[in-house]
C-alpha cells in the first residue's frame, strides 16, 4: 500500500523563468538561508540550474524513504487586490499552478498540489485548469492568502470543488511561518461553509494551536468531525519543537482517528524545527537515540510519528481520500 505525504513544500525565487517569487522581506530574513538549506539547495546553485532543481533533490530524498513514496507538493497562490490581480506587494511567496504541474510530471513521487485564491476573478477556470493538469487538491493559506473560508461569495468556488471532486486543504491555527499573518481566518469554525457546500476539507495541522473566540482552535474543530463525514485532518508539523505534545494531545480524541491523514509540512522537520530529542520526556533516552541515527527526514517523521502512538493505518489514508493509485498515475 502506498504511504502518501500530504503536506510537502517547495520553494522558488524566479530561476530558470518559474514564476515562482519570494518578496525581499523574506528573502532577507534569517528564516531563507535554513530553508534553503532544509530542501539542500544553495541560492548559487538554484540561480544556475533553476527552481526545478528544488524539486529535483525533493523527489531523490524521497525515493531515498522506506517508509513514504509519495508526496503532495503545494503550490502557493498569493494575495489578490481589490480588483482581483495578483498583488505582488503584499505576496510573501509564490508558487505558481503550472510551473508546479509541469514539474511534477517529471517525477513519478510528486503529485500536484494546486493553489488557487478565490478572490480572483478567473478563480473557477484556475480551478478548471489545475484539475485538468493532473491536481490531487487545492491548497490555501487563509491567514497568509487574506481569504476568509466562511465569505459566501466563495459558495461557487466551493461547488466547484465539490464538482471536480478536489479536496481542499487549508491551514488551520497559528501561522508562523511567514513574516506577518491573519490568524483570525484560521479558525476552523470558519470551515463549515466549504463542509455545508459538499467540499472534502482537509485541516491542515489538525488546528493544534492558537485560540479563536476565546476558545482552543482544536475544540472549535472537533464537533466539525462529527457533523460532517467529508472532514479530514492533516498531522503535518505536529511534532515540531513549537508544538511538542501537540500530536498525543489529537490521538487523545480516538473518535478521530479514522479522519487523520499523515503529512510532514516537509521542508519545516528538515529545519531542525524538528528533533526526536525534543520528545525525550515520552520517548526515553534509548528511543530518542535511535530515531535520530535515521537519516532519511521521512523515515524519521514515520518513526517518530508511530513512536508517539500514532496508529500505522493514518499512513495508508491519503491514497484513499485522494483516490490516487500510485500505479495509475504513470501507466
Ligand atoms: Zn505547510
């Protein structure tokens, strides 16, 4: 059975004519030398071979893991003006749709991952296109994008969605890894509307952190489980060093378990935001001394991961919500 990442990123600055972009603020900012760093690339080397290269050496380290043989890699959509064109003064990141379906064509592990903002004008073609281009979801940033999940202009969008049979996958809880954000969009209360509209709705790191209304993000989602059979829940960064407990404190809720769909939030474990000397406390100094000789960053997020009680079956659900046979895609 295919072991599919849900939650992997790539980055691009513009080379090799990508149309990716990353605004000066971040560039500058100490977080780009260690993401750089993360997807083992230099910004020499990327300059000369293009930002495809980023996703070259993904899918090598990839097809390095025993454990997982697939990922979701997102694109990232920026933020729109009022008259819907892309703003370029206000976009942190961009990951353009076919630069990213193009790419990941060329490797056999890497499945697209889509980015559309609602709020453009053209937004239900995008959603067109990018389903004919091979998407297995669309990705959103709500709190980073500037697009509020529970607006109703969105209910066509949604329907859409539900028509082309993509799941959306969108960030819930605290953002940090930009340099500003909207947390008040990432509230998972705000989910209902795409739910309510028959979207598939995948919340990204299980709202673990962060609080909306005065409540805990994970207590406004929980009851959304129940309610709604098309709720998913993604794993992806739960073990960070920022989030430590965060992972047993979802498994807690075995009610859940049937909905929770592993991911990494690849290249973030890759940044050393992630160690299994972080958990020593609930690993012990034995098992935590055995992860960390695991070399390859999947292996070990697996590891870890089942270290921590997750059950094995979470890492066999995302080739069924996504319907996605390994097999299928490349015969
Ligand atoms: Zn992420």
């Amino acid at each position: 059975m295919t072991v599919i990442d849900i939650h992997c990123h790539t980055a691009g600055i513009g080379a090799g004519d990508s149309g990716c972009f990353i605004s000066p603020k971040l560039r500058r900012s100490w977080k780009y030398p260690i993401y750089l760093k993360s997807f083992g690339v230099t910004n020499t080397e990327l300059e000369r071979e293009g930002d495809c290269l980023v996703l070259r050496r993904l899918s090598e380290r990839l097809a390095a893991s025993s454990r997982v043989q697939a990922a979701v890699v997102l694109a990232m959509d920026g933020v729109v003006d009022s008259r819907g064109i892309l703003d370029r003064e206000r976009t942190e990141m961009y990951i353009p749709n076919d630069f990213l379906a193009r790419e990941c064509r060329q490797h056999p592990n890497l499945l697209f991952g889509a980015s559309v903002n609602p709020l453009r004008p053209d937004a239900l073609e995008r959603l067109d296109a990018a389903a004919a281009a091979g998407a297995v979801l669309v990705k959103w940033l709500p709190s980073i994008q500037g697009t509020d999940p529970a607006d109703r202009r969105l209910v066509p969008y949604y329907r859409r969605l539900a028509e082309l049979g993509l799941p959306l996958l969108t960030h819930t809880g605290l953002e940090e890894s930009f340099t500003r954000a909207d947390n008040t969009l990432a509230d998972p209360a705000r989910l209902r509307l795409p739910l309510e509209e028959g979207v598939t709705v995948i919340a990204a790191h299980c709202a673990t952190s962060g609080r909306s209304h005065g409540e805990e993000n994970l207590a406004r989602l929980l009851p959304l489980f129940a309610e709604f059979p098309s709720l998913y829940a993604d794993i992806s960064a739960l073990t960070q060093v920022n989030r430590l407990g965060h992972l047993p404190r979802v498994l807690q809720h075995r009610e859940i378990h049937g909905r929770l769909l592993y991911g990494t939030d690849m290249p973030l474990p890759a940044t050393g935001l992630t160690s299994p000397w972080f958990h020593l406390f609930r690993l012990g100094p034995v098992e935590a001394r055995r992860l960390a000789a695991i070399g390859n960053p999947w292996d070990q997020d697996v590891e870890l991961k089942l270290a921590l009680g997750m059950p094995e079956e979470i890492l066999f659900r995302t080739a069924r919500v996504l319907k996605i046979d390994q097999h299928q895609k490349h015969s």
